[in-house]
C-alpha cells in the first residue's frame, strides 16, 4: 500500500515537473518569435502565476491535506486491526475538521473517548488548549452501537507535520488489548511523514516557480497587470507604476481604479476589458499617449482550464523610442525626396527656359540667357550626381559590399590636392586656409575615397565657417602607429547632443535650421570609408559658434 | 505690372521662376527663407506669393502662417510650391490657408507661371 500512495505522490510530483519542463521549452521558443507572442506569452506567465498560486493554496491547506489523510486512513485497514480510524485537521485558525471512519461497530462513548485522546494528545503537542468548539464533525462507516460496551483500549496518534507545520493528527482505535506496538506506531508515522515529505517537496516546486515567475515579471520593462471581472486587480508589476505615472501610497497596492484613472481620456479601458471578454478576442491599443510617453496596451481575456472567463492581463509596452526613430525615419525620407526632386526640378525648368529661347526662331538668340540655362542644368545635374553617389555608397556600406582598390601613398599629397582644389572657394568667402604637414606620410589607401573623405570634411568646413580660418594638420602618432589628418574650423560648432549623432545616418546636423544645404550623408560615407581602411572618423567642438575639428585616422604602413 | 515674391531657398529653382515670371510681366522678387519673404511682403505688398516648404530660418508652412495672423497680408493669395508630396504635408498646407499648390517636379515653369495667373485672379475675386 505504501508504494501506492508514493505513486500517487510520485505521479503529481511528475506531472509538476513536466509542466514547468514544458513551459520552460515552451518561453524558449517563444523568445525567438516576435512581440505579439512575447506579450501573450507574458499573459500566460501572469495567468500561471494565480494558478501555481492557487494550487499551492489547495495543497497547503484543506483540500488536499485532506485527501492525502483519507488516502492514509483508506489504506491502514490492510495493515493494522482496528475499529476506527480518524484524523483532526486544522482547516484555518478559527475551526477543525474531526473524520471518523468505523470500521466496527462501536458506541458512541468510544468515539468520544478517542477524540478526548486526541485533543489532549494536539494540546500537548502545540503547547495550548484545543477545542473543537467549532469543528466540521463527521463519522462514517458502519452504525453505530450504544449497547455496546466496548472501549478504545488500544490507540496510536501521529501527528501530521507539512512543512514545519502542524496540521492535525490521526488516531487509529481498537477495542482490543495490547494490540499496536512499536512497530505498528512506525507503519502509521511512516505513512505520514512520506505523505508529507512529498506535499513539502511539491511546495517547494512551486514556490520556487512562484518566485521565478515573479522575479521575471518584477523586472520586466513591460507592464503587465491582471484583473478580473470583478475589476480586482490581481497582480500587477512595478512597471505599471513607471509607465502610467502612478503616484504610490507607500505600503498600499495600486487598485484598478489608479489605472483607468490614470488612461481617463486617452483609452476607456473598462469598455475595452469589457470588449476583450465578451469576444473572446485579444485587443491591442497601439499609440497611447501619456505625457512625452507612447504605449501599446495588449488586453487578452484569460480563462482557466475548465473555459471559465477569469478576467484579462493587460500588457504595456513602452513604444515612445520606436516612435521617435519612426518620425526620425520620415524626416529622413522626405528630406530625401526634397534633396532629389529639387535639382530635377531645376533641370526641367532651366531646359524649359532654354527650349524657349530657342523655339523663337526669328529672334536673335539671347546668349547670356542661354549660358544661364546651360549653366544652371550643369549645376544641378552635379549635384544630383553626388547625392546619387552619396546614396549608392550608403547603401554598399549598408550592405557591407564596400570595396577598397588600395595602394602605398603619400598621404600628405593626396591631402594637398585636396586642399588646392577648396582654395578658390575658400578666397570667396574671405577665410584663410592653412595647411601643416610633414613631407612625408606613407600609407595604404585607396586614393579616391580618401580624396572623396578630405574632399566631404573641407567642404563642410567651409559651409559652416562664416569668418575666420580653416586649418588642415596631418600628423604622425608612433605611439598607435597611426595618422592622424585633422580639420579645424572657426565656424558654427557643434552641441555636444549632435556630436553622438554626426555620423548617424538620419540625422542631418542642424537639420532644424536648413539655412545650409546637405543631406548629412557625406559624414556616414566618410565613416565607412575610413573603417573600411581600418581607420577611424570623429569630430569634436567645444559648443555652438566655437568652431570644430573633424579627424581622420589611418594605420600607417608597416 | 503686378507684384510677386518668389520665396525658393534653391538658386538655381530661384533663377528660373525669376526669369519665367519677368517674362511672363512680372515684377519679380526672389526671396530665399521665410524671413526674407515676409519681410520683403511687408515693404512691397504684392499682388501674390510663391512659396517653399522647405526653406532655412521659417520654412513655408510658419511663413504661411505669420502671414494669415497679420491684417495686412492675410488676403495675398499663396500658390505652395512644393516637392514634398505627402499627404500629411499637403492637408497641412491646406489648413493652414494657402490658395492652392502644386508639385514642383510635375510641373513645366509655364505651367506654374499659369496658375500662379490663376491664384492672383482667385484671389481678387471676393470670395
């Protein structure tokens, strides 16, 4: 009979682990899939969260305290000779449960003698009285005898011990002398302390998974709250609190009242619930604004195993940064389609201009006119063809497909070229340009994007530098084996926020005031084409209106 | 000879609009931000504008505004020239009061030169 209570224990015990095993397959896989699933499987997690709780609340006290103890009374008529069987239970501070199960027939007076023992033998133990002024009293089995005179002359109590905790006792009664010895006390207190031993073991799981569950949740960045029909709030994350702005009593729960409250004009999330239930049917909010805060709310109905309608879990997730680089990616776009359309434009009205000129055949051709025109188109079309380029080596730095044709160079040449080139620019807007160099700087480059990336950092040197000087320095670090070209500018400076972002490829530096011209893309170029060369590109300022250095680092060649 | 700004922050888009209108009889004024445009419609009051959205200082969309917010200017009728075609950017424009608008790109500078006709004569009608 042991064996068959053990596997009794044994099978819930199994059933425990497989759930957790599967459940714990089930988050892995489910990491892997997107955030819809992540939400409900977060929904899951609160649901699982009241059900271990509940179960745990079962096993713990009554019901299956209970059940374990008819177990053991069943069985024991296999093993000992006895008239009655009964246990005492503590069903909550307040009242006791008293089972009698008769075996034979025995008076009334027997039972009452049996449970005077007992009392006795549970007042000892607990150190007080024990009264069953408010027990649940009930005797089974065969009737009972009055004209009997029998009398329980031989007894055994073992006391049921869950967790450290008294939770009753059981007494096994005969009328018969001398009956239980030793051996028959260590059958019974066998039987319990098995039977216990294991329910403190299933505790122990689901404590631990309790704890687990509710660790992940606590530190979860999503809010996740669950409330049933009656609008109880039944757990909820401190998440919750952050995202919703929740102003906290200290030692007092959140009720659901602070959370419509807190959403009152923004989402009438008692409808919504309401909605979610009735249908069955899992509901996303997305775009909720609170303050300077985006969310998505995720409201899924949760019923238990039996299909009852427990309530819904409600997801928050916090979308305000996927908001921003959304609007971040618009401006972007548009920008772009500005930046492209406009030189387009100018081709087709100057072409335009210049068709016009020319259709009039009798009039004698105004030649400035048409140098106007034709200059114009010129213009444009370059513009249009390095913003096409900017483009193309954005998305091949992108794509991670950016090739480098390198050769040994002289740096300082191809640095000086450059220079040259920006000279006459330079003299029409009254700026001094200097430049510092050794004689020589070897290293392995590829000459074009290196010209191409002097060519982007002196040409926004001079776009952004009204008066002043602009200096252009190469210099040689043996300490890292380096060169390092720098370009210093007195001009507009860059804020201290915009430094982090220079090289970003949505962000045009002073893209809220456009006053200068440019799509910002040639600093992400310029970025891949150094760390295509193993180099680097940074920039520093001191702040607004004082001025920039842009550097460019290369390895030298060894 | 009627009176128009030219409001183009592109030169060379500033160029052609200023050489299409002074031959089509206009007196022509390039302006090339926002500022500029108010400021030169302040000192001239002409007969209509033409505006960019995107421009440095006070793009289009503000300028249209601070136009409508003055007694004085409000009744100049706006022809937006633009190249941003999002729905968003055109309702915008809408509300906030412009006379009509037109794509750039789609456009021949005739054809604006047309409607900018067009607007003038809308506008002097009263509505």
């Amino acid at each position: 009979m042991i064996p068959s209570i053990l596997l009794f224990l044994d099978f819930g015990l199994l059933g425990i682990v497989f759930f957790v095993y599967f459940r714990r397959t089930l988050r892995e896989r489910n990491k892997l899939q997107g955030q819809a699933e992540q939400s409900v499987q977060l929904q899951q997690q609160v649901y699982q969260i009241q059900v271990l709780q509940e179960i745990g609340e079962r096993i713990g006290y009554s019901l299956d305290t209970n059940k374990i103890v008819e177990i053991i009374t069943s069985s024991i008529g296999t093993l000992l000779d006895y008239d009655t069987v009964t246990y005492l239970l503590f069903a909550d501070p307040e009242s006791m449960i008293f089972k009698c199960h008769v075996h034979n027939s025995v008076p009334h007076r027997f039972i009452d003698e049996v449970k005077n023992q007992m009392l006795q033998s549970i007042s000892a133990i607990c150190g007080q009285e024990v009264n069953l002024a408010n027990a649940d009293e009930r005797i089974t089995g065969t009737i009972l005898d009055d004209h009997l005179n029998s009398r329980p002359e031989s007894y055994v109590n073992v006391p049921i011990i869950i967790s450290d905790q008294l939770l009753g006792i059981i007494n096994v009664a005969s009328s018969k002398k001398y009956l239980y010895g030793n051996s028959q006390a260590q059958v019974l207190y066998s039987i319990t302390n098995q039977a216990a031993t294991a329910v403190t073991k299933l505790e122990s799981v689901l404590e631990n998974e309790k704890g687990r569950l509710a660790s992940t949740l606590y530190s979860m960045t999503d809010g996740v709250f669950m409330v049933d029909l009656h609008n109880q709030l039944q757990v909820y994350n401190p998440a919750v609190v952050d995202l919703l702005q929740l102003r906290v009593v200290r030692g007092k729960d959140i009720t659901m009242f602070d959370i419509i409250n807190a959403l009152a004009g923004k989402v009438d999330l008692r409808t919504k619930i309401e909605e979610a239930v009735e249908k069955h049917m899992p509901i996303v909010i997305s775009e909720v604004y609170l303050r300077d805060q985006a969310l998505e709310l995720t409201i899924t109905p949760v019923r238990d195993q039996q299909g009852e309608k427990r309530g819904v879990s409600v997801v928050l997730h916090d979308i305000t940064s996927e908001k921003a680089l959304e609007k971040l990616r618009q401006e972007f776009t548009a920008m772009m389609v500005h930046e492209l359309r406009a030189p387009l434009t100018a081709v087709r009205w100057s072409s335009d201009a210049l068709l016009k000129t020319l259709a009039d055949v009798k009039a004698k051709p105004d030649n400035a006119k048409l140098k106007e025109s034709m200059a114009n188109i010129s213009t444009a079309t370059i513009n249009m063809l390095e913003l096409v380029n900017d483009l193309l080596d954005v998305a091949k730095i992108e794509a991670g497909k950016f090739e480098l044709n390198e050769q040994d160079y002289n740096l300082v040449e191809i640095v000086t070229d450059q220079v040259k080139i920006f000279e006459a620019q330079v003299a029409q807007k009254h700026l001094t340009l200097a430049l510092i160099a050794p004689p020589n700087c070897r290293v392995k480059c590829d000459k074009v994007r290196i010209s191409q990336v002097m060519d982007n950092l002196l040409s926004n040197a001079i776009k952004y530098t009204d008066s002043g000087s602009i200096e252009v320095n190469v210099s040689i670090e043996a300490q890292s084996n380096r060169a390092v070209v720098a370009i210093k500018d007195t001009g507009v400076g860059v804020t201290r926020e915009d430094l982090n972002q220079l090289f970003s490829k949505f962000k045009q530096l002073s893209s809220s005031d456009r006053s200068r011209k440019g799509t910002g893309l040639g600093l992400v170029v310029s970025k891949g084409i150094m760390e295509a060369h193993g180099g680097r590109v940074w920039a520093e300022s001191a702040g607004e209106n004082l001025g920039s250095t842009f550097y460019f680092s290369l390895p030298l060649e060894k | 000879m009627p009176k128009i700004i030219l409001a183009e922050d592109d030169q060379l888009i500033s160029a052609s609009l200023v050489s299409a209108f002074t031959d089509a009889g206009f007196e022509a004024h390039p302006a090339y931000d926002g500022e500029q445009a108010l400021a030169i419609a302040k000192e001239i009051h002409p007969d209509v504008m033409v505006l960019d959205i995107m421009m440095p200082k006070l793009d289009g969309i503000s300028t249209l505004w601070e136009l409508k917010a003055s007694p004085e200017l409000a009744t100049i009728p706006v022809l937006m020239l633009t190249n941003m075609s999002d729905a968003d950017t055109i309702s915008k424009i809408m509300e906030a009061g412009c006379t009509d608008y037109l794509l750039k790109s789609d456009q021949s500078i005739d054809q604006v030169v047309t409607k900018v006709k067009e607007v003038m004569e809308r506008g002097k009608r009263p509505v």
